[in-house]
C-alpha cells in the first residue's frame, strides 16, 4: 500500500483489512445511514409469535379463497378454468422438454469459427449485438458496458435518494453531510499531495472490483457515476489533476468522494461514445474468456498500458444460424436469455485448452472458472423425470382436471366414427384400436383378422390408430376405386421418420411422397424389368446353386435344420451379391459383419424398437427433435460406408456389374445434369438398404413358408419335385430364366403360400385430398376421409376370407391353375399391395424363391419333424407373420437325384 507524508491509506476492499481513521465518525455514520437495524441483526433464538399469527393468516386466506372460488363458479366454469390451467402446464412441461433437447444436450457453439485463432495470451470478449455493422470496435463495446453499469447505478440512486438539479444526491437526513465534511476536512490535506498514479490506485480501489461491499455507504454510491466517468475517459484523454477527491475511510469501506463544487462538475468529461450511432444498452449479454484470470480484473485502460490483445466478437442472434430456428429464438429472447449460450460457446473453447480459463460475465460480474467433470446420461433421464413428476403434481392439485383431458381425448377415439353413421371397432385410449397389440395380448396378424371380421357385411369399417381415423377397407371393388382409380387421394405410405434425421429410413423409395417417390421409383424400375432379371437370374441361381452345395455336403443341417436362420443368409448372400456387389457366404463366414447387420437392421420386435415406434407414433415431432433414428448408428455407419467405398471403387476403377448399385450410379450421373433432380450417395444408401431388407427378411419369410407347406404336404412336394425334373431334362441339367418362366406348378404352389401367408399383413395408405366414401352397408351414412388420415387394407384377412377363397385355412395350389385363376378376383388377391405403389421388387423376390425351391428338391426331400409346430403360432412382439417357434423341419438326401 502506496506510503503518503508517513499517512497510510488503505486500498482493498476487504472491511477486515480497512483503516478505520475515525472511530467516532464511524459510529455515527453507521447509526445515521442503518437506521433499519434492528432488521439485520435478529436473534434466532428469540421465538416470534407474529410467525404463528402469519402462518394462520394466510391459511385463512387460502381457505376462504378457496371457498369464495367453489361458490362463485359453477361446477362447469371450474373444470373449464382448470382444464386450461392443465393444457398450460402441460405446454409448459413440453416447452422445457424442448429446451433441454435442444439447449442442453446439443448446445449450441456459435465460435466455432475462432476457435483457433483467439488470443490465448490476452482475453476473448464476446457480445450480443443485433446488426452492429462492420465498424463496431473494443471502444463502443467498452462505452457499451459503461451505459449498462451507468443504468444500474442510476436505478440504485433513484430508489436511495432525491437526485438535485445539480446532477448530485440529496441524502435524508442532513446529518450525513455534516459528518461527510468533517470526514472530508480531516483528510482533504492528505490527499491533495497524492501523485496522479497514486490517485488512480485509488480509484481503482473503488471501481475495479466487480461486485460491491455490502455496507458501502450511500455517498460512495452517489459518487460512483463521476468516478466512472472518469474512469472511461481517461482512455482518450491526458491524466488530470483530481485535486478535488476525498478519501473517506468509514468502517472498513473505502469511498472515494468529489466535492460538489460547480467548477469540478463542469470538469467532468462525458463516456466515450460514437457520435453517429446510438448504444443498445438493451442488448446487455457480454462476457470474457481469458486463460488468465487476472487479465479479466485489469480495467480498460490498464489493458492498453500493457499491451493485452484483446479480440471482440459480435454475434447476431437475427442473422446468425448456430442461434437455431425461429422457436429456439423466440425461446431465447423471450424465456431463457443469451447468457447461458454465450457461457456455453465459450466452454467448447474451453475444452480444447490444457488450462480451461476463466470466463466473466461483463453486466452481472460474475465470474466463473471451468473445470473438468463427466456427466452421466442418467442426469438426463433424471431431468426427464423431475418435469414428468412436476407436471403430474400439478395436474393432481387441479381438481377434477387431472381426468378431463384423459376423457376428452377418450371421448373423442370412441365417437369419432360414431359421429359419422361410421361402422366401428370400440377403441382404448391413447393406443386406440391396437391397444392389446402394443401391450401383447394378442398378435398382429389376430388383431387384422378380428377388426376384418367384427363387421362382416360392410364395405369398411373404422377404427383408431392411435389418435389417427383409420379406414379399413374390406371390399375389394372400392379397393380399386380408392387405390387404383382415385391414386392421388391416396400417393403415400404413412412415413414416421423424418429423411433429414434419419435419411436411410427417410429417404428410401417406400418412404418418399408424391414427386419424389415418383421419380425414384422411375429410376428404380429398368433395374426390375425382364431383361435385367436375365441378367440377375445368372447370379441368383450360382447364388442358390452354392447354398444347397453347402447344405448337401454338411449333414449337420439334415436331421434338423431351422429354416429362417439358413435361409436369412441365403437373402444376406443374394442382395449382397445383386445389389451391393459383394460376394458374401453366410454359412461359412456365419458371423459376417454383413449379416449380423442385417440382423440388427430387420429386428422390428424387439422391446427398445418397440418403444422407439410408439414415441415416433405419439411425438414424431419431439423425436424428430431429439435427433432419434430408428437404424442403430453403428448399423447404419456401416450400410454407409460399404456404399460409398463401393460407388468410389467403381468410379475411379471403371468397373461395371449388372446390378442395383450401378444403376443408381448411372441415376446419380444423369441427375447431375442440368434441368434434373439431384441424387445424392443417402439417397443411394437409401435404396440399396430397403432392397437388402426386403430381401433379408420378407424373401426369407416367404421361402420358409413355401419349404414348411411343403413339408406338410409331401403330395405337393413330389409333383413339384416331378416338374423340376422334367425341366433339368430338358435342359440337359440346366435351367434358364426362359425354362423357369414356363414352369406352371411352382407358380402355383407359391402363389397359394403367398395367399396363405402373405409378406405383409396390411397395405396403407396415407388421405392426400378428401375423399367420400359410400355407404359402408344399408342403413349408415356415407362418410369422408380427411388429409392425413389413415386407410389400411387387410390383406391377410382378405386372403383367408371364405367369400373369396372357399376353405381358406387349406394349403390348395389349385386354386391358381389355369382353369381357377381367372375366377380369382385380382383385387382380393394382393400379396405385394396395388396400385401404382405395389412393391417394384416383387418380381425379383419370386425369381430369388423360385431358384432356391428349385435346388432345394432338387438335392433333398423335405420331411416335418417332432420339431415342426402344426399350425404356427405367431410372435406377439412381431408385426408380420413371424413364427414363434421357428420353422424346423428334415433335410432327406434324394436315394437318386438328378443332380
């Protein structure tokens, strides 16, 4: 501390540390100024009766508040009020999910851009500024802090004291003055000898510190704003002599005092300002970083003395886009404030430096320092938790509104249909319809044939998919009507993954809507015609041929074999080699990674797909938010990377295959040309992945169900057998894509096991225009279906319906010789769906199971075994016809093949 004419003078802020100069002064200071004592200094042993009295006051006052509410308002104008006090609280519940998805675990790093060349030997000042312009510079930033410290110091005067024409404070009572100028004569000599460093160290004493004493006196504050003043200007100004400043050393509190004299207030130079430009004081989010902590306490002008860079970075919360969309703005300026995101940006800095650093907060003056710690994703779920308590406890305290919502959203799924003179299926909440499905009561396939069959005269019936109106459709002339002659009523599937989130799932040919379905699926169908199936056939059957081989020479796979496992990789192996263009062999490489991804991919039952389906059902938009995808992200990396360094090889290489991958390559080229729509790798990606899945899971399905019903029915099996080799024979041991075409009996056979098992059990459609239904049967109303409504047609039901198929639960090939065929109605027969959105790949996924039957008799004799489940029961966490028990049967080597 600086020695003055052997006078010490004190210059910390510390009260334990102060010099006190004056004992009496203190003394009568203090009574003067805290006249309100008695307040701070309480007993806490001292028991307070009025507490009590309080206490009772204001639970009568409740009380009566609550009984004056339950008498003035009609029971009916009450479960209204609170209704919509619930629907705030819920809003509000999801308002906070959104901030914490949004803000919390992804926050946003709007510094990106400096990461790397901030100064690190000096200090980071960054600001909000709405449209600053180019010119903004350090000076108008720190003439900006100065007018928001200069508001505050004016809000804390005008509520201490009564501000004079002078510009100066009128302190009540007068007393404080007169004990300010004995303080002021008793010092005045000291400090009129003070050099102007020794004085500016004063001052700092006072206004470097960013938070305030407790007892700073009152005249210390009032002097404050022309001590600031001061303070600014000497960044462009010559030192001055302060000739006029006193020191007042009060109990413990350093204060420094200008005398009032007119001709030292006409001295005073204003804050440094831009004269053409106005400050927005309004924008008042500043704040530093420094990997130095004292930097951050070094004044302006101390900064510049020792050449301490200093980088300003402005921010633009209307034109930045790291600040999100236009609701994450709103949230910003209206709720959350910009303090958090700026502390948040800078700790992305942070965290790429050995030393973290030291951050302040510019208008509050708080300081912070980063440091390392690791949060578990327990605390987000924790957090989840807290609001979802938080809300539900609200929603109690509501009295009788804590079921209105629940009964509304009831009563509205269960007279729905009900309200339109609509045939319907009673609905359960919030699950509508399907609710045993989704709590595994029943099965998928159980749940279609009853709603099917729950009215069975009427052209259609309704029920509820979740929330969603649903038509099920029964007949098969106004299935025509509604998906082949009114198409653009009804163009899409219903899509509940969003293409930017997740753009395997989003993008693909059975996801896209409207234009862009339509020019994938003319991009996609030259790959599917009968040229380009001759082709494929030729990798197909070596495909099949090399799979049997296998099996024939490994008897482990004869006395009891599971079909779905051997035949998932006999898919694996076809899509890898005609799509992708890979050779892969699942039953001797049987942990590919190919394969075990594909497994991961088609698992649709299991329990955390399951709760992702239902969330993507109930809150597509929240999980859309959350960034939630329904491929896991290692399965979908690695689908990624097998294409890209595929389309890259045969690029740079030159290489040509005739298969899926090369004609995208050939689509994506062409739509790189002018006047076409462009195709990127995702899309690609996209296509190429739901032609592995069919392939992988539905073709699968579809071959055991042929190999099981063959087992069943050894007199199918050798007439089919008989076929097959009168085809090789005339082959000469070969068979050709012609030769196949020709044989009618396999045809037969398959048809009759798509019938009976079809690969999917309802095709759906999402309402695009409004469309009017007939009468559904004599006596109802006709009906509309609205956009976004749902349309469903059962196609398993349908199949099994003895109305179009006399004995339905019979396996009979008959049914599709030449002679039945035309009888059959081509509209309740539908395996791979109708209409322009059929599934494109369906005559690829007959040449792949007709092949692999083919070989198969060829080389064995399929025999059921005590293994065999007569009938199937399906599995109650699977939406297709997936077997419970698996498909076992007996692998017999022919005693004489033709092989």
């Amino acid at each position: 501390m600086p020695q003055v004419d052997g006078a010490t003078i004190s210059i910390t802020n510390n009260q334990n540390s102060a010099t006190v100069h004056n004992r009496n002064t203190s003394s009568s200071t203090q009574s003067a100024l805290n006249n309100n004592n008695m307040n701070t200094t309480r007993n806490n042993n001292n028991q307070n009766p009025l507490v009590n009295v309080r206490d009772r006051l204001f639970h009568a006052l409740f009380i009566k508040a609550a009984l004056t509410y339950a008498r003035t308002f009609p029971r009916p104008v009450r479960r209204f009020i609170e209704f919509i006090v619930l629907l705030k609280a819920i809003a509000a519940f999801f308002v906070l999910a959104y901030i914490h998805i949004v803000f919390s675990r992804a926050p946003t790093n709007c510094l990106e851009h400096i990461r790397d060349d901030w100064p690190r030997d000096g200090i980071l000042r960054v600001e909000i500024l709405r449209n600053g312009g180019e010119d903004y510079n350090i000076e108008k930033s720190y003439a900006k802090e100065e007018k928001l410290r200069q508001e505050k110091v004016d809000d804390l005067t005008s509520a201490l004291g009564i501000l004079t024409r002078d510009g100066f404070i009128n302190i009540e009572p007068s007393a404080v003055d007169e004990e300010r100028d004995i303080t002021n004569a008793s010092n005045e000599e000291n400090h009129d000898s003070l050099t102007l460093s020794e004085k500016e160290i004063v001052r700092s004493a006072t206004i470097s510190g960013d938070r305030q004493d407790p007892n700073l006196s009152i005249t210390n504050t009032t002097a404050s704003p022309s001590l600031f003043t001061k303070f600014w200007n000497e960044m462009n100004i010559d030192s001055k002599e302060v000739s006029n400043e006193k020191i007042l050393t009060d109990a413990g509190n350093n204060s420094v005092v200008q005398d009032t004299n007119k001709s030292n207030k006409e001295d005073v130079v204003q804050p440094l300002k831009d004269p053409n430009s106005e400050v927005r004081a309004g924008d008042g989010y500043i704040v530093e970083y420094s990997l130095e902590y004292g930097f951050l306490r070094l004044s302006p002008v101390a900064r510049q003395r020792l050449n301490i860079p200093v980088k300003i970075v402005t921010l633009d919360p209307v034109n930045d886009k790291c600040f999100g969309d236009d609701f994450s703005r709103l949230i910003l300026d209206e709720l959350l404030g910009y303090d958090d995101l700026l502390m948040a940006s800078i700790k992305t800095l942070a965290e790429h430096e050995d030393n973290q650093g030291f951050l302040r907060n510019v208008v509050t003056g708080e300081h912070y320092r980063f440091v390392n710690m690791w949060m578990a994703r327990t605390t987000y779920l924790a957090a989840f938790f807290i609001m979802l308590v938080f809300t539900i406890s609200i929603s109690m305290l509501l009295r009788y509104s804590h079921h209105q919502i629940f009964v509304f959203i009831v009563y509205l799924q269960l007279t729905y249909w009900k309200k339109n003179k609509v045939p319907y299926v009673p609905a359960g909440p919030i699950f509508g319809t399907a609710w045993k499905v989704f709590f595994r009561r029943v099965t998928f396939p159980d749940y279609c044939r009853f709603v099917y069959n729950y009215y069975p005269n009427v052209r259609y019936v309704g029920v509820m998919d979740f929330a969603t109106p649903t038509v099920i459709v029964r007949d098969p002339k106004l299935i025509s009507e509604m998906f082949v002659k009114n198409f653009k009523h009804f163009p899409n599937h219903r899509s509940f993954v969003s293409e930017e989130v997740d753009p395997i799932f989003g993008r693909n040919v059975f996801s896209l809507k409207d234009d862009q379905w339509r020019e994938m699926r003319n991009t996609l169908s030259p790959f599917f015609t009968g040229n380009k199936m001759r082709f494929m056939f030729e990798l197909v059957s070596k495909c099949s041929n090399n799979f049997v081989d296998y099996l024939y020479e490994h008897s482990e796979f004869h006395s009891a074999v599971e079909l779905k496992d051997i035949f998932t990789r006999y898919g694996n192996d076809v899509i890898a080699t005609a799509a992708f263009g890979i050779d892969v062999n699942s039953l001797k490489d049987p942990d590919n990674e190919f394969y075990e991804r594909g497994v991961d991919a088609s698992s649709f039952g299991g329990t955390l797909r399951l709760i992702k389906f239902l969330l993507f059902r109930l809150s597509p938009r929240l999980t859309r938010a959350a960034g939630l995808t329904f491929l896991s992200r290692a399965t979908a990396r690695f689908f990624r990377n097998v294409i890209s360094e595929t389309v890259t090889a045969r690029e740079k290489r030159g290489i040509v295959r005739p298969d899926m991958i090369h004609l995208l390559m050939q689509a994506k080229d062409q739509a790189e040309e002018p006047g076409s729509s462009r195709m990127t790798v995702d899309d690609i990606v996209a296509q190429a992945f739901i032609f592995f899945l069919a392939g992988f899971d539905t073709v699968s399905t579809l071959m055991c169900y042929v190999v099981y019903e063959l087992a069943l029915h050894q007199d199918v099996q050798d007439k089919l057998r008989e076929e097959i080799d009168g085809c090789l024979k005339e082959g000469n041991g070969e068979i050709s894509y012609e030769a196949m075409s020709n044989m009618e009996y396999i045809e037969m056979v398959i048809s009759e096991a798509l019938r009976m098992h079809p690969p999917t059990l309802i095709v759906d459609r999402v309402c695009a225009k409004k469309f009017e239904l007939p009468a559904a049967a004599p006596g109802y109303q006709t009906a509309t279906v609205y956009p976004n409504d749902n349309v469903w047609i059962p196609v398993l039901a349908i199949h099994r319906d003895p109305k179009y198929f006399p004995e339905p639960e019979r396996f009979d090939p008959e049914r599709f010789n030449k002679e039945n065929k035309n009888n059959i109605d081509p509209y309740a027969y539908i395996p791979f769906g109708v209409g322009p959105r059929k599934c494109i790949g369906s005559r690829f996924a007959l040449v792949e199971t007709k092949l692999l039957i083919i070989h198969l008799l060829v080389k064995f004799v399929i025999k059921p075994n005590e293994r065999t489940k007569v009938p199937i029961v399906y599995k109650k966490v699977d939406f297709t016809l997936a077997s419970k028990d698996g498909f076992c049967v007996t692998l017999e080597k022919r005693k004489s093949d033709s092989s």
